[in-house]
C-alpha cells in the first residue's frame, strides 16, 4: 500500500504544480494590468520652447502645487506631474495655456514647476492646491479655493483671492488687490496702491510706499505702516477687531479716528472733534504735521492706536 500511495501523492503533486505556477502567472498578469491602469493616469510634461518675453501663460490645476518664477531667458519651462488626469497643454510664440483633464473622481497629487521670462503675464488658478509666484514683472493673478498663496518680488500689478486660504505678499511695485474670506492677509513693501479685504482674519501691511491703501476685516484685527504720501488716502477698517497704525514722525494727515465700544489711544497730539461723541461712539479728530493726507480708522468693538514709527504694525 505504501509505495502506491506515494505514487499516488506524487503524480497529484505533479498535477497541482501548473495549477500553482498559472495562478502565480494571473497574480502577475493582473498586478501588471493595475500598474499600466496607473500609469494610464499618470501624465507627465518637461519641455522648455521659445516665448515672447511679454506673452501670457495661465495655468489652472485642481489641487496640488503651482510654482511659478521667472528667468531672462525668452523661453519657458515646463515641468509638470498629475495623478489625477492628463495634462493638456496648449502653447503659442505668445502665450501658454495648461490644465487638467479629470479622469473620474479619480484622486492624486498635481505639480506645476513654471519658469517664464520675467515680463511675461501669469495667470494662476487652484481649487485646493497652493500657488506660488516669484519674481515675475508682468501682471498677475492668483486664485484658489481652499490653497494658500504666496507671492514675492513682482513688478506690475497684482489680484488675488482665496476663500480659505491665507495670502502672504511680499516686494510688489505695482496695485495690488487681494481678497479672502477667511484667511489672513499679510503684505510687506508694496510700492503702490492697496487693496486688501477678508471677513474672518486679519490683515497686516508692513513697510508699504502706497497713495492709496484700504484695508478691512469683519472680526480680525487691521495693521499698517509705511510712508505717508501727502496727498494720499488710507482707509482702516474692521467690526470686532483692533485697528493699528504706525505713522513716521515727518507724517503730515488728517486723522478720523472711531470706535463705538472701544479705546483710542495715540502717541500723536488728539482732539474730540465738537458734536462727534453721540450713542457711546467715540470719533476723535486731529492734524499731524501739516495735515494733508487723509487717514481713517474705524471699529465698533476693538481698539485704535496710532503709533510714532516705522516699525511692523501688529495690532493685538
């Protein structure tokens, strides 16, 4: 009986041995089918063609990063990564458009790395994803959805808007505009005219050289510093946050300060301006220098302060 049961044991042996290896075949065939599924998601750019130095590029993605800076060369770059679909890329002599063909609900990381000629015109735009803009000299724009932004040493004007993202802005020769809903705004050494709204977070503007600036919050505080143009206008204002201004000892301005609930308080000179404290509200009215400019902060339920320097403003 032995020796035929080990006949037995080894002819079914022999007989399973295939069965094994062509299991381990479909195990191999159906992992290298999900693979090139992947890959068939997977789009993938690195070029560099020639470009005017003032044509235009817009690029828009769904989520992850857009890098944008910018070189002296009259050519532009292009590296780029999307899991999420193909990238369709369309491009001119003048001007380069990129974006994202969704395959599905499919989901994945995306990144745009762009450099361009430093007078080209950018246009950006994300849903989820953070931008990011650095040393461009033609106009520009930023918008985004739930991503943050952040931009430095740009030379033409600039418009941003995030919902929920916070926007960090830095050495801009030119207006900018910016608005958000609930993120911060932070800007620093802006050379021209301002802009600057959001509804829940606060704004702070550092070191600007602006004729015009206006700067409002509903519930977050409010703070600006720079020189002051003699003919300029500046324009503060929040509903429960503070309001900080830091003024250099040569400003010339007429001030309006108010506040329904909370303090004034001033490093400069102040008088009550006659028939202006009425219903709790305090509005206090004064010259600095030789007047001139024009400067206005308004709170219903914070504190004013102006400040002697040229310091950061940063309202608490």
């Amino acid at each position: 009986m032995r020796p035929s049961v080990w006949i037995m044991g080894a002819a079914l042996a022999i007989l399973l041995a295939p069965s094994a290896d062509a299991q381990s075949k479909r195990d191999k065939d159906r992992d290298r089918d999900r693979d090139r599924d992947d890959d068939e998601y997977v789009t993938r750019i690195d070029t560099t063609f020639a470009f005017d130095r003032q044509g235009t590029v817009a690029l828009s993605s769904m989520s992850g990063e857009i890098e944008v800076t910018s070189w002296k060369r009259a050519e532009v770059r292009i590296k780029a990564y999307s899991e999420r679909g193909q990238i369709m890329l369309e491009a001119s002599r003048s001007r380069v458009e990129m974006s994202i063909r969704a395959r599905g609900s499919r989901s994945g990381d995306t990144r745009y790395e762009v450099t361009v000629p430093e007078g080209a015109r950018v246009l950006t735009q994300s849903i989820s994803g953070e931008i990011s803009l650095r040393g461009i000299n033609g106009e520009s724009t930023a918008h985004t959805v739930s991503g943050d932004v952040d931009i430095s040493d740009m030379g033409a004007r600039l418009d941003v808007t995030t919902v929920s993202g916070s926007a960090r802005i830095v050495g801009v020769n030119g207006k900018v505009e910016v608005d958000a809903v609930s993120g911060d705004l932070e800007l620093e050494r802006i050379t021209g005219d301002v802009d600057a709204s959001t509804v829940s977070g606060e704004v702070s503007i550092d070191g600007a050289r602006s004729k015009y600036v206006h700067a409002s919050s509903h519930s977050g505080n409010v703070g600006f510093s720079g020189t002051i143009d003699p003919s300029g206008r500046y324009e503060l204002e929040t509903h429960s946050g503070n309001v900080q201004l830091m003024l250099p000892a040569s400003a010339a301005a007429m001030l309006d300060l108010e506040t329904f609930s909370g303090e004034i308080e001033s490093d400069f000179q102040m008088t009550l301006e006659p028939g202006k404290q009425n219903g709790g509200r305090r509005r206090m009215a004064f010259k600095i220098g030789n007047g001139g400019a024009r400067i206005s902060a308004q709170t219903h339920s914070g504190n004013i302060t102006i400040e002697r320097g040229t310091g950061r403003a940063t309202p608490e």
